[in-house]
C-alpha cells in the first residue's frame, strides 16, 4: 500500500468547475469567510449572464410557449371574469323569477282539482256504479290520507330523492340526457329527468289556466302544457323552484296526486282508485298501489281497462323498485307479486258500453258530455240481465254463425213501463262510443209489425176468431199501379182465423185486415205505441215496410204487455249533482196515455202467445214460462226481428248487415228467436214463473161436439183453428 502523506489530494469533482467558476468559488469562499469575522462585503456590479443556447433556441420560461401560456391564462382569467358576473346576474334573474312566481302561488287548497271540465257518475238501478264519463274526481286526497304504500309507490317510481332536492335534480337531468343520447334521440326528447315537483309544475301549466274564450280546445292547452322546448323546460324548473318555496314537499305531492291524469277519465288517484278498483286510495293494497303508481308514466298504454297483463307486468316493476329502496320487505314485495291487483266488476265493464252511451245521447248536454259540474245519473240498468244479454249474444255468435261473417245483432230487455234493464248494441258488448244498432239502426220492421195491424182491428172489436180468406189478392194502389202481396211461404191457407193469421205470419190476411179496418188507423195505432218514424202511406204498411229502430219496437211490444198504454223508454231515473240531496229531475219516460183498451191488448197477448207456442216463434219457448211474441222478416231478408214477452220483461231482438247485405239462411223464427231465448234463459232463471196476462177468446155455446178435421201438416193447432172455422164460420 502507497504510504498516505499529510496533504490531501484534490477532489475529482472539483475538475467539473471551469476555471472561472473556481474563481466564483473562491469569492462566495471569502464571502462566508467575511461574514464570519463580521467584516462587510464589498459590493460588485452584477456582470449580464450571456444567454444560453437553449434560451436563445426557445427553450426556458421565455419564448413561443412562455407567450401561449400567458395568453391562455389571460384568456381564462377575461372568460371567468365575464362568466361569473353572467352567472351573478343569471342567479338574480332566477331569484327574481323564483321569487315572483312564489308570491303569485295561491294556496295549496285551490291546486287540487283543475279540471275545466266537470263528470259524470252513472249507478244502476240498485246505486252501483257500472260507468263514468268525463273527467272523473274522486274526491281530496293528501300523503296523510292516502295509504302509505301508495305515497311510498309514487316516490318509488317518480322520484326517489323528493324530499332531499331543492325542485330540480341536476344528477337526474344529466342522467336522462345522456340515456336520450345514447338512444339516439335530442337531449330532451324522451326521459326528461323531471322531479315529482316539476312534473307538478307542468300539470299546473305554470300557473296558466285553461281559458275556454281564447280559442284554444282543451286538449290543444293540455299539449301546449306539455312542450319539452329548451325555454319551457327552463321555466319549469324556475315555476318548480318557486313552488319549493311556496310550500312543503307534502303540499306538493299532495296537489300531484289530486291532479296527476291516470287513464280512463280518472284525475287523481282517488278517482283512479274507485275507477280500478272500487275502493278508496287510503285502502289500496301494496300490488294495487304499483299498478296506479304505474300509470303516471303512459295513463293510456298502461290502464288496466286497456290491457290487464300490461298494467300488471308495469306494477310487477314497481314494486321491485318500492323492495330496493326499502319501502316492501322482501316478504311483503314476494305476496304483492303473487296477489297482482284486479280490476272491480264495473272497471271490467270499461265505461258502460252502448247503454251508458244511451244515457248520455239523452240526457241534456250541459248535464252530460259538456257539463262543468260533478253529475250523478240514477239508471234504470241490471248488471245481472246485462250480462245475460251479453252473454247470449257471444254464445249464439261462437256456436250457430260462421266465422268470418260479419252479421250484426242487437238486444234490448226492458220491463213493462219502458225502463230499459239490458242494451247490447253489437256483437262486440264491451265498447263505448260506437255505433249503437239498438237505437240507432233505422231498419225495416218485416211482420213484426204485425201485431200492431190487430191490435187495431182488436180495439176496433173484432174478435181473435174472426175469420179472413188469405187467397191470391191485387189491389190497384194510385201512381203505383197494381200490387199483389204473396205470403213468406208463396202458399194460400184459405179461411184461417185472425190468430192463425198472425201465428203463421201470412201476409195476404195481414194486408186485407188493415184494409178492411183503416191503415189510417193502423197508423195511429202504431204512433201512438211508440214508433216515432216515418211510417209507410201505402198497404204495405201491413207488411212493415216502415223503418223503426229495435228500441221504439221493444217500446211498443211493452205497451201491449201493460195492458195497451203507450210507453216511452227510458234509461235515466234521477239526475243530481255531487254533494246535494236534492235531484235535479227525475225520470222522463215510463207508461204514457192508453193506445187500445185494455181488453183488446190482453186479447192480443193471448194470440201473440199462439205464436210462440204454435207458431213461427216456436224456438223462443222457456220452459215452465208463458211466452208471447213475434217475428219478423223484412223484403230480401235483409232484416231480421223477434220481439216478445214474458210477465216480467220485453225483450227485442234484431239481427242484420250494416251494409242491408241480404242474409243468407236466417229468418226471425231462427238466429234472432234463439237468441232471445238464450237471453231470457238466464234472465229467468230462479225466478218463479208468473202467468201473462192475456184473455182467451169465448167462443159461443155449441151444442154439438166439432169433429177434429186439420189440414195435412198444420198438426194440432191446424185442427184446432179447423174446428173454430166450423163452429163460427167466416169473418163478421
């Protein structure tokens, strides 16, 4: 090993320094070392640091970067400076907006019902509710009221930070915005993001009130209120944050659940409530409550009147979201899905079919389809006979016509004095606003006229034994030339009495009755029962070449059944307004003045009876009952009728194409009388049967025995109406 000496050797590092730089070294050395003694430095000129290579290449803080940099950072500091003055002047507008809509906010209490127009409740003959028309409010209702698991559905679904937000939720904004876009939709087309607040806003229309003298309809003011316009989004959030102000959030969700539009004319989920369900929203169970709350979204699409499985699959979802946010265990959340709501009888009825249509059609506007008032209408319906017509209708359709065939069919069941229990207006029973066969079909009557034609010649007092030659027969009508009627079965019968006359339906006997006793009279006759339409000048009158709607017949057939008054029929019992006792008016129809005596219409009970039980009414029979009635084909048969009785209702029968498309097959002793008898089947039934009330005719006394001798064919009410022919001879 080298021997170390005393002197050190010098530092490699020292080499780095440059010769001048050791100098620099030296003097900050002395400077220290002056320091130290406390002696004073001397001064020294600052010597210009020559510029580097890299600053004079643009490297450093200087040069092309230094100069962008500061530009930016002006730039930022010229857009913060103009931004947040915009801002504090954007916030005073708002607060201003926020401040004056708040101060023109009216009390809570008269945000609940806005609706421009008002409703109409309609109960059957027993006061339940079977229909409702217009826009339905059920009544007040607030987040005490209500049942929890409603309140808690509504939040659930709508708006699941409503108590915690300030009227608009910018995380919910930006959140529906960014689904819009990635849907391929406008920012603002779709999913709005809009609080239960702002949702009450735009029900509210910002405080706009519908205005009937500005023109607009209503329903063009509902799409004005609607608009998702970057200026009216902007307003509602202000109106929305103004109402933040002006009340409690359980005022605001109280106004929302009074105004919010639910499907099926109901306005608040009180109405919704006893339209779906038939109970009150502070009863509604947790299943129940999903299926309202799940209307908010799309009122029409989901109303369970609509499509149940629909309305039921959308509360299934809700409830999932009312177990995720805590509002169900998973116990209570398990048996809501198991136990899905149902719709009430009367929700499954939709909105009452063609018989509330009726109703409406004759009650006076401005208390029907334009009323400003909540209206109760008492009606004079039988849900059970209403059923039972429906039901006929649907199983004679399914099981005797062809699929694809687009024949039409209406019943009308009513009681003696006109009040109208039953009305299907179409094969499709469960419709609204549609074309009603029943009262709205003009079609010619065919031989179910007929009876009125007796009728005359009855109270005019001829008897049901009266005889008439039915025998090829011409008349000249003037301007018309000759006419010459032939019967359905292009046969003649001779002699016949007036009761075979009607129980065959032979039309020569018909034409030569009304002849011989005034088809002026028959006319009369005919009016005074109730057939308001035109009725045909010329014999064949007799043969119901008039025009009459099923209803005006029914009408008249009940006239014969009371004993010969006229009758009007009626749907409407009592008209009142919500909340007051006392009835606006009553009924406007019921039994009238007497058309024929009373002798006369229980006479043509009796015959009318021989038709069902002999005659071409046969398939109308009911078992233990007396039936009485008559059918009816008009020319081409075009048209065909039953219309008949038993002591307790009078129901009519028409079956056709819209189009006056002959029917092919079909005769009113077929289709028409079998659905009549399908019909009074199950109105019937469990009902004790009651006799008719009808006269048999008192033939003189005899003192020989009649020797039963009948036409071939005509079986025993052929011998029968031979041995009268015998025993009284011809007509008087």
């Amino acid at each position: 090993m080298a021997k170390r000496t005393g002197r050190s050797s010098p530092l490699v590092a020292d080499k780095r320094y440059p010769k001048g730089a050791r100098t620099k070294a030296s003097a900050k050395s002395s400077r220290r070392g002056e320091s130290a003694t406390g002696a004073k430095p001397k001064p020294k000129r600052s010597a210009r640091k020559p510029a580097t290579r890299r600053a004079r290449g643009g490297g450093g803080r200087g040069g092309i970067i230094g100069a962008l940099r500061g530009l930016v950072r002006g730039i930022f500091r010229l857009i913060w400076g103009i931004s947040w003055r915009i801002g504090m002047v954007i916030a005073l507008l708002i607060g201003i907006g926020v401040g004056y809509h708040a101060s023109q906010l009216p009390e809570m209490t008269a945000l609940l019902d806005g609706r421009a127009r008002g409703s109409v409740t309609l109960l059957d003959r027993d006061g339940n509710v079977f229909a409702w028309r217009g826009d339905q409010f059920g009544g007040v209702v607030t987040t005490e009221t209500v049942s929890p698991h409603l309140k808690n559905a509504i939040i659930a679904t709508e708006d699941k930070r409503f108590y915690r937000h300030f009227g608009i939720s910018p995380r919910g904004i930006a959140s529906a915005v960014s689904i819009n876009l990635s849907e391929g939709r406008g920012p603002l087309s779709g999913h709005g993001g809009s609080t239960i607040t702002q949702q009450t806003a735009k029900l509210l229309c910002l405080g706009e009130p519908f205005d009937p003298k500005s023109g607009q309809t209503e329903k063009e003011y509902e799409a004005n209120c609607r608009q998702g316009t970057l200026w009216r989004k902007v307003k509602e959030a202000i109106y929305a944050m103004a109402m933040e102000a002006k009340y409690s959030k359980d005022d605001i969700l109280t106004i929302y659940m009074n105004r919010a539009f639910l499907g099926a004319g109901a306005r608040g989920f009180e109405a919704a409530s006893q339209r779906y369900f038939g109970k009150s929203a502070a009863e509604v169970t947790a299943s129940e409550a999903a299926m309202l709350a799940g209307l908010l979204v799309a009122p029409t699409r989901y109303a369970p009147t609509n499509n149940l499985t629909r309305a039921q699959n959308r509360a299934e979802v809700i409830v999932g979201l009312m177990q995720d946010q805590g509002y169900l265990s998973v116990a209570e959340a398990d048996q809501a899905r198991a136990r899905p709501a149902e719709l009430s009888e009367a929700a499954a009825a939709r909105a009452g079919g063609y018989f509330a249509d009726w109703v409406m059609d004759e009650t006076p506007e401005f208390f029907g389809d334009k009323t400003t008032e909540d209206v109760i209408i008492r009606t004079t319906l039988d849900q059970d006979i209403q059923t039972a017509a429906e039901e006929a209708m649907n199983v004679v359709f399914q099981e005797k016509v062809s699929d694809g065939s687009k024949a039409q069919a209406a019943i009308v069941v009513m009681s003696a004095d006109g009040a109208v229990r039953g009305m299907v207006g179409g094969r499709k029973t469960r419709v609204s606003g549609v074309f009603n066969r029943a009262t709205q079909a003009k079609r010619q009557t065919g031989s179910a006229f007929k009876p009125f034609v007796y009728a005359t010649a009855l109270d005019l007092g001829a008897s049901p034994l009266d005889t008439v030659v039915d025998e090829p027969f011409c008349m000249t009508i003037p301007g018309s030339g000759r006419w010459c009627p032939e019967n359905y079965t292009h046969k003649h019968y001779g002699e016949v009495t007036l009761t075979e006359a009607l129980k065959k339906s032979l039309n020569i006997p018909a034409v030569k009755t009304s002849e011989k006793y005034g088809r002026d009279k028959v006319r009369i006759v005919a009016s005074e029962f109730g057939i308001d339409s035109d009725l045909a000048a010329g014999p064949a009158l007799a043969l119901g070449a008039s025009e009459s709607t099923l209803i005006e017949m029914t009408g008249a057939y009940a006239g014969i059944l009371n004993g010969g008054s006229s009758v009007t029929p009626y749907g409407l019992t009592e008209l009142s307004l919500l909340g007051e006792d006392t009835a606006v008016f009553g009924a406007a129809g019921g039994i009238g003045e007497r058309v024929i005596r009373t002798e006369a219409a229980e006479q043509l009970i009796w015959m009318l009876q021989q038709v069902v039980a002999e005659g071409t009414g046969r398939r109308a029979q009911l078992p233990g009952w007396q039936v009485a009635g008559k059918t009816g084909t008009s020319q081409a048969a075009r048209d065909a009728w039953f219309i008949g009785f038993t002591a307790d209702y009078v129901t009519g029968v028409w079956m056709g194409y819209d189009d006056n498309t002959p029917l092919k097959g079909v005769s009113g002793s077929g289709l028409p009388a079998e659905i009549w008898h399908e019909t009074m089947m199950r109105v019937q039934e469990g009902r004790t049967p009651k006799p008719l009330p009808m006269r048999d005719p008192i033939p003189p006394h005899r003192t020989e025995p009649a020797q039963p001798e009948g036409r071939a064919g005509e079986g025993v009410g052929g011998a029968v109406n031979q041995i009268l022919r015998d025993i009284f001879g011809s007509s008087r």
